[in-house]
C-alpha cells in the first residue's frame, strides 16, 4: 500500500511542477519564507545584543 501511495505522490508533485504558475507561486512563498526568516534572525540579533549590553551595565 505504501508503494503505491508512494508512487501516487510524486506523479502528483510531477504534475503540479509541470504548472509554470504554480512553480512560481511556490518560488515566491519560498523567497517570502526566506525574508520572514532573515527578519527574525536580525530582530533575534538586536535583541541579544541589547540584553548582553544591559547584563555589563553599558
């Protein structure tokens, strides 16, 4: 049974990849993902450094 679900999916993914649109669409929720990670992880940053300068008093 698992084959051929297996199998099931990746005929499913080959066709939605086939969609130019769609691989778009999925590019762009991919590059939106990346920025929404880089945002954080600079806030993250700022936020570390501003706890560190208040633990030495600066």
């Amino acid at each position: 049974m698992g084959t051929s679900s297996t199998y099931t999916n990746l005929l499913n993914l080959s066709e939605m990849f086939s969609d130019k649109s769609t691989y778009r669409e999925l590019s762009e929720i991919a590059d939106q993902a990346k920025r929404r990670a880089e945002v954080k992880r600079a806030s993250y940053i700022e936020r570390s450094r501003g706890i560190s300068s208040e633990a030495e008093g600066t």
